[in-house]
C-alpha cells in the first residue's frame, strides 16, 4: 500500500492510516546536503523504505510508545531527545515512571507496546536542550523549543527555512490536549497553548489527525478550539460537583476524558491524573475544596462561578 506523502521544501510527511491517528502517527522526515533527520518514527515508519531507513539522525519530539514504534529499524542512527523526556526513552524503567501507572497496568502496558508497536528501549538516547540545532546542511536547520504539558519534555521542532514547525501531540484534535501521565502537567500545557502561536510558522504539522496546515487563520482557529476543552473538562468536574460532591475515586468512575463504554489498560490511571490536575485548578482558584484531605474525602464546590 502506498503511503501519501506532502512535501514542503526539506520536509516529507508521511501520513498514517486515518491522517495518523492514533495508534499511528504521521511521519516527518527533513533532508539537508549532508543530513537525513527523522522526526518521531510512529507505526507508519514500519512501512517506509529508504526514505527512512537512510536516516542520519532522530530527534524525537517528545517520548510516547506511538512515537517510538519505528525506532528498532533505525539503531544505526543517533537518538537525540529532550532532558527531560530521555530517560522515558532510555529504559523500561524510564518509560514505567514517564506513565506513572500502577503496577498491576505497567505489566499489562510493556507487554501491550511490545507486541503493538515494536517497543525498544534506546540506552543510548542523547540528551538535549531548549534551543538546541541541527545543521543538516545547504541551509536547513531544525531547533527544539520546549513545549511542555504532554509530557515534560514536549518540544516543538522547528525547519527552517521554511518556518515549518512539527507540534507534535499539540495535534488540535477534537479529543483535545493529553495530560493524564506521570509527567503531565496541565498547567504547562495550558501555557504551552499559550505560546505555541507565537512561534514563528508559516506550516504547521501535527502528529496526528490534522496533518499539515498551511495558512495561519486556520491553524489559530483550530488551536483556540483544541484549547477550549481544557476549560470544558474543568467545568464539567465543576458541575458535577455542584450537584454530587464526590471522591476522587468516584471522579474517576463518571469519567470526564473518555467514554464510558470504552475501556484500555490505561484510561482509569490517565482519568485519575487527568481529573487530580482539574481539582487541583480549582482549588488554587478557591472555587473547590476537599473535606477531609488526608482520609480521602470528597470534593465539593466552594463557591458558585
């Protein structure tokens, strides 16, 4: 099958099925005169010929199983990810941690990433910083810039030249943003959205759904959209408790993120994370309060607004 393929200058990207969604992604390659760099290596990665497999280098953008599924095809070339997200990448351990899941679901997901998506740890992953460049040659440079919230070490690799900026799981999907791991943070993803309009693009291109977006308005549109079901999640906890002042636990059994007719190995943990930050929210805006903290009580509304 013939994997569709958009180039923009020295950029290649190569969509999964369903515009790469998830558990696929779209694959972005970038070529210089000296230097073939990929960017992520998500199941699609599993399909390509020499347009990746001549990679000089990875950059990964940010560390997640759907982005590291092509990454055993690729052990020849050096393996560059952010600090803060290296050793999700370097180890089992790592990546274990990276999750924060409970136990009894960290058995059930290594095994789960191994046989789905080709899950290899890279011990020799290389760190790097905000700001960090790649001169790939004849002109083409790729530059980090730290993104977090997705996961702590979420960046955005910017082309130039071109302007051409690979957000990642910044992915302005209808699901909205994803904060339910170990590393998340809701409130840096929430300045993440903040500032990502200020980066200097003419292209965007996510790892998922959208794909590549060429014109400004457009992109600015669907990122307010993609931004807005933070506070959708947040007022749906708050109106939940306003009339039903519930547990964490309990929280978690409505489910605010997905439905509740579906079910993965991790959905309960990335709820619980997920909600925990919401809570949190509110009660930094003293809209929310726990009774009883240290029993596990349950939480009720402050105050109305």
């Amino acid at each position: 099958m013939d994997t569709p393929v958009i180039r923009h200058g020295a950029v290649r990207i190569f969509f999964g099925e369903k515009s790469g969604k998830y558990p696929d992604g779209n694959q972005v390659t970038v070529r210089g005169a000296d230097t073939l760099a990929a960017f992520d290596t998500p199941l699609v990665a599993n399909r390509l010929g020499g347009e990746l497999l001549d990679a000089d280098l990875v950059v990964l953008g940010h560390v997640h199983e759907d982005h590291m599924a092509g990454l055993h095809r690729l052990r020849h070339a050096p393996l560059y990810v952010h600090e803060a997200d290296v050793a999700a990448a370097r180890s089992w351990q790592g990546l274990a941690r990276h999750y924060g899941y409970a136990p009894a679901v960290l058995g059930g997901m290594k095994a789960k990433i191994e046989r789905e998506f080709h899950y290899a740890p890279r011990p020799d992953a290389q760190a790097y910083k905000d700001g960090a460049s790649w001169d790939l040659g004849g002109g083409v440079t790729v530059r980090a810039i730290h993104m977090p919230g997705h996961t702590s070490g979420h960046c955005v690799l910017l082309v130039e030249p071109g302007g051409i900026a690979f957000i990642g799981d910044i992915d302005l999907s209808s699901f909205g943003p994803y904060y339910g791991d170990a590393t998340s943070s809701l409130a840096d993803f929430r300045r993440t959205l903040a500032g990502v309009r200020d980066i200097p693009a003419k292209v965007w291109v996510t790892s998922h759904h959208k794909g590549v977006i060429t014109d400004r308005e457009t992109f600015l549109v669907l990122l307010k959209a993609f931004a807005s079901r933070l506070d959708v999640r947040e007022e749906a906890i708050a109106q939940h408790l306003r009339r039903h002042p519930s547990t964490l636990a309990e929280l978690v059994a409505h489910r605010f993120v997905y439905p509740r007719d579906l079910d993965d190995l991790y959905y309960a943990d990335a709820e619980r994370r997920t909600i925990e930050q919401h809570l949190e929210s509110l009660a930094r805006a003293g809209r929310a309060k726990q009774e009883d903290a240290a029993e596990g009580g349950r939480w009720r509304m402050a105050r109305p607004g």
